[in-house]
C-alpha cells in the first residue's frame, strides 16, 4: 500500500507548532527543549515503511520498558526556530529495538542528526507518568524563563514555590493542583537527571529544573504545553509583583480550598493549612 506524506501527520503538523510557539515565546533559545511524544504504532503505519529502518542509534541507558514503542523526537542541538522550514532534519522517528539500548530511526534525523540529549529524562519520565497514568503521551522540556529566573530568587523549597505559584493566578491551582516538584542541580544530558526527574514526575506533571528550565507532561501537546504556560505565567506574575513592591493582598489559603471544592480537585496534601 502506498504510504500517505509524513509531513502531513497529525503529530509531525503538532510538532512543528509547538516547537514554533515554544520559540516565539524566547523559551527555547538556540538548541534549547526538546519534546517527545509517543505514538500508537497505527498512527505510524499509514505514513511509513515500519521495517525500513533507516539507521541504528545507541542509547547511554536500558529502556526496555519501553521497546517495540515509537515516538516522534526533536533533535539534539537542533534549534527550535528551524523545525518548521526543515522537519526531517530537525526531528525523528523513532522505536526503542528489542534490546533496549538501540533505536530504530524510522525518518528524519537527517544527515547523522541524534535525537535530544535529554533522552534519558524524557524515557525515564515517560515510563514514570505512564505508571500512573497510562494515556500520558507527551514529555516536554524547556527553558521558560520567568520560572527559571524565579529559581535564583525563590527558596527552592516545592511546598513553598507551588504556593507562591498557586497564589499568583487563580487559574494555577486548578491546573496543577498536585503542585510543581524541584529537583537538585544537576549535569544536563545524563542518566542522573533522568532518574531524578522520572522519580518527581510520578507525584507531579510538573518539575523544575533550578538554573535551567522545567519539564511537563500530558496526554497531549495542550496539555503539557498548557501545563508550563500556566506555570510560566504565574512566575512571570510574580517577576512583576516583587518588581513593583510590597504585597497588599494574595489568595488566601481559605480562597484555594474554595476553588478546590467547586473544581473538584485535591490540592497537594499538606500544602495549604487545613480548612477551618
Ligand atoms: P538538546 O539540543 O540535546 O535537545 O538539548 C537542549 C537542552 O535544552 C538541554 O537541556
Ligand atoms: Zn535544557
């Protein structure tokens, strides 16, 4: 059977426009983020050969867990501003191969081009979310800037920086109402950082990364794009509520548990004072 236009998958069309707004928004400078989302075998199918593999790539890890699976990549050192003019030679396909270690490049990733560097957090993340929520589909990493200015500024403490988060819009409780998770400095790239954050990512969507970015997940792009918008937006609140001066008035703990209760959601145990 003849094979449909890659370029006109739903997922590579879905890259293409968020790699671009991630861009546009100066979250992802030169190589900065990487995004990987994973694919059904049937959406692959119609557009590629599945027994054409175009290269071998070796892994610094095992992730058997998630062999005969595909994803669709962005590249290491690819620059987010090129996706779109050129999606084959900035992002991949790709299927972990039966020994775990290897992966399988079904297209893109052209002229010797290697997939994120962040593959080890991206992998260990995914397995992660997929543990305790088997829809998750979508790992996605970048260098939002409020929230990474705000890890100079703000004790790294994960109750306290998901309460100053909460506090400054509304909305932010109802979207990540199990909080933000923080972990240590850590060398970028390595298995390290991958378990690190894989291990955060079973408790939360949402993991910051001090003196570099954040990651987010979802089941899909909206979602975790969505997710580190939200995020994003209220540390860029904050940026602008310090810059201006003393705090008159916040959401009070008592206005978070409203909300909670008429969005049906359960906020981080422990992380407003109990209700009166
Ligand atoms: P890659 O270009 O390898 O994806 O790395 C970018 C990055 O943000 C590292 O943390
Ligand atoms: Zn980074």
């Amino acid at each position: 059977m003849k094979k449909l236009d890659i370029l006109s998958a739903p997922y590579v069309e879905e890259m293409i426009e968020v790699t671009s707004n991630l861009y546009r928004l100066g979250w992802d400078e030169r190589n900065g983020g990487n995004v990987s989302y994973l694919l059904d075998e049937k959406e692959v199918e119609p557009f590629l050969d599945l027994n054409d593999v175009q290269r071998k790539i070796p892994m610094i890890f095992d992730a058997s867990g998630l062999k005969g699976r595909y994803f669709i990549v962005t590249g290491s050192g690819k620059y987010f501003k090129n996706v779109q003019k050129a999606p084959s030679e900035n992002m991949g396909i790709i299927r972990i191969a039966e020994d775990g270690k290897t992966l399988d490049l079904l297209w893109g990733l052209e002229n010797d081009a290697v997939p994120t560097s962040e593959l080890p957090s991206h992998f260990m993340s995914h397995l992660s979310r997929l543990s305790v929520n088997p829809k998750n589909r979508i790992i996605m990493h970048n260098h939002a800037s409020h929230l990474l200015a705000m890890t100079f500024t703000h004790e790294l403490d994960e109750r306290a920086f998901t309460r100053t988060l909460w506090q400054m819009c509304t909305e932010c409780l109802v979207v990540f109402p199990e909080g933000i998770s923080i972990i240590p400095w850590l060398v970028p790239g390595t298995n390290e950082i991958g378990i690190a954050t894989a291990e955060k990512m079973k408790e939360t969507r949402l993991v910051l990364w001090p003196q570099h970015g954040v990651y987010g997940a979802g089941e899909t792009m909206d979602e975790a794009f969505g997710l580190i918008e939200t995020a994003e937006k209220a540390a860029q609140v904050f940026t602008y509520v310090k810059a201006q001066g003393p705090i008159l008035q916040t959401l009070t703990d008592e206005n978070l548990w409203k909300l909670a209760h008429a969005f049906g959601i359960t906020p981080h145990p422990g992380y407003l004072e109990d209700e009166k």
